[in-house]
C-alpha cells in the first residue's frame, strides 16, 4: 500500500513565488490522491486539504491526524531556509514521533549566500534539520552542487524546475472590475511596460521607474509602468520613492495569478528586476503571453535580454530596443521549449513524491498562444 503524500507550505494569497508555484501545482493534481497542508490562503481545495496557522503550532494537529508514515513534501522556509528556534525543534520532534519522510523542496536561491551569515545559532538550527531530510528536490543544478560539494549531503537530489504549464482552471479566470478598471487606464499609455515583485530594495522596482522615467525624457513618448505588487513585503518608504511624481506608474496590488495571464498580453514589455532568484517563473509566464522579457541576469536567462541588477541605462536602453523593434526575440521558440520542460517537471515531480497517478492529456494544451489572444490585445 502507497504511503499517503502531504504537500505542506502557503497557498495565495499573498502571491509569493512559492505560494503561486504550490497553487499550480494542486491544481493540476486536483484528481490524483494527495493531501495539502496549507498555512495561508483560501481553503478552495475541499476536504483533501488543511489548512492552520503555523505560528499557533497549528502543524501539530494535522500531523496527529495525517502525519503517521506518511511522505512530506515541504515547502515551507522556516524549517531549513530560515530555520525557526521553536518550529524546527517541534518538528524534528514530530518526526522522530510519527516517523513521516521529509522530502525538503528547496525553492531559495540565495540560500547558499545566505548560509554564510547565518550566526552559530542559525546555522546549528540548519545542520540539525539537513541531517534529518530523508530526500532532497531543488530547483537548480547550483542548489544541488552546493548541497553535494558545500555541505556533503549524500541523501537523494532531485532537480525540478519550479515551472509548470498554465492549469486550464486558471484561464477560465475573469477579471475583477477592480482590475479591469485599473488595466483599462493603464492601456490609455501609448507604450506599455510591467514589473512583478514588491516594494522592497530587492525588487528592483526603483531601478525599472528611473529606466521608463530616462526614457520618455529622452523619447518623449508616453510609456507607461504597471507594477504587479505582491504585498509578500513592503518598505513604505522605499514605496514612495518609487511612486513619488509618477503619476505614469499604475499599480495593482494581490492580483490572484490567473489573471496576471489576461494582464501580460496587454503590454509590450515585461521586466524582471530582481536581484537574485532561483528560477523566475514569471518571465517564462510573459514568455508564454508573447511578451518579450527583459531581466537581470540571475535564474532563468534562456530567451530573456539581460542587465545587471541596477544598472539603469542598460535597463533604459533595452525596453527602448524592444518597444521599438530594434531588439528581437523569438518567443515561439522558446515557448515551445518552456512548454515541454513543464511537462516534464510535473511528470517528474509526480514520479519522484511516488503519487500514484498517471497524468492524462497534454498539460500545455490549455496555455495561451498569441492566436489565443483577446481581440483588444496588441502584441509584438
């Protein structure tokens, strides 16, 4: 008999990079034979999923009722990524009680600068919780390596991309009218340029306002910027440098992602402006809208103009060359190429947590393709 498979971390909103990457994923095991544990979001997930606040140690009961032998994969980052003094040991405890495995889905890339710092609490706290880890998935090549050769884990690694196809559900989404009444005036601009992330230094989004401010100085052309704000975090200082005297700037705040795929198409310019970032799965997503995608050279990079975090003028002059013509990307070919990766990683993802369940129809089927467009949509 197959152990039962719980997959535990957050669920939208907010709309964090691993809470969107777990939405998708349920969604598109919706019919195979999983449990979910979820410390945010909405409960859309009937009786297969729990959902409890992890700070009130809400963890406990679910684990009273599922956890026994059971297989656990963790998307969580206060077990190993920022290892919590009370919520690791409980947890460790946990496992030695009920004797789940503990798949450990590492998400973070920064996490191998990270460790560095850590103090010598931090890092006991994580050394500790690396030797109880039955099973590793990570995201990147560089995660595992630093794992093998930093840290000498011999457990099992798995690499899986966090990029799945587009689940079908999601493009039956319409939009709020709160949405569409902010796109509407946003696509009033004569050009348009979005960025995803949040109000904090890491995000860039400063370094995207002064690029589209240097270029209508310099082109006198209307373009306009739509910042998609996840709210995961906020620097109310830092967001009022970004905004102050731009009134060109159109921000949308908690946009469930389904409908950040009815968004993208509206633009002609899609900017990542992170730092740093272990995969970047929103670039492939403005990819898959047919928008051209400009971003700093971390995570994926393959059919995306990159810069160097901060360098402005490099910024300024690449959304110049896509918006007018003069730089080119071949978007079909590297949506076909994102499209069967994603398909393989969920068959992986499936083979590798040993869900028993086989996966029917081609997935990538229900992505958008530029003939799938809008009618008012202008694309590239």
């Amino acid at each position: 008999m197959s152990k039962r498979v719980i997959l535990f971390g957050p669920l939208p909103p907010p709309y964090g990079g691993v809470s969107v990457f777990l939405s998708s994923l349920v969604e598109h095991l919706k019919d195979a034979p999983i449990h979910v544990w979820a410390y945010f979001g909405a409960n859309n997930n009937g009786t297969r999923s729990t959902h409890f606040n992890h700070r009130r140690l809400g963890v406990i009961s679910a684990l009273i009722r599922q956890g026994y032998k059971s297989r656990i994969v963790d998307f969580t980052h206060f077990h190993l990524e920022y290892p919590h003094s009370i919520l690791l040991p409980i947890w460790l405890y946990a496992k030695s009680l009920f004797g789940f495995e503990w798949i450990k889905y590492i998400l973070d890339g920064s996490l191998p600068q990270r460790f560095r710092e850590f103090q010598p609490a931090q890092r006991r706290r994580f050394e500790k919780a690396l030797s109880r880890i039955d099973e590793f998935i990570v995201v990147s090549d560089e995660l595992r390596l630093w794992l093998i050769d930093e840290l000498k884990v011999k457990k099992r690694i798995t690499v899986i991309p966090c990029l799945l196809n587009i689940p079908s559900e999601f493009r039956k989404t319409t939009l709020s009218s709160e949405t569409n009444k902010a796109l509407q005036q946003f696509c009033k601009h004569e050009k348009r340029v979005c960025s995803i992330g949040t109000f904090i230094p890491h995000y860039g989004f400063q370094h995207v306002a002064e690029a589209i401010e240097r270029l209508r100085a310099e082109t006198n052309v209307d373009v306009g910027l739509l910042l998609l704000d996840g709210s995961f975090a906020d620097d109310a200082d830092y967001r009022k440098r970004v905004l102050a005297d731009r009134d060109w700037i159109t921000v949308m705040t908690n946009v469930p992602n389904p409908e950040i795929y009815q968004i993208l198409p509206n633009c002609q310019v899609f900017v990542r402006s992170v730092e740093a970032e272990s995969y970047g799965i929103s670039r492939v997503e403005a990819i898959w809208c047919g928008v051209p995608v400009i971003g700093v050279a971390v995570g994926e990079t393959r059919g995306v103009l990159t810069y160097s975090f901060g360098d402005v003028e490099r910024l300024k002059a690449l959304v110049k060359g896509v918006l007018s013509g003069e730089q080119d990307v071949d978007l079909q070919h590297w949506s076909n190429l994102f499209h069967a990766e994603a398909d393989e990683h969920l068959s992986r993802f499936i083979e590798t947590v040993k869900i028993d369940y086989e996966l029917k129809g081609v997935v990538r089927s229900a992505v958008a393709t530029n003939s799938d467009l809008p009618t008012n949509v202008e694309t590239i």
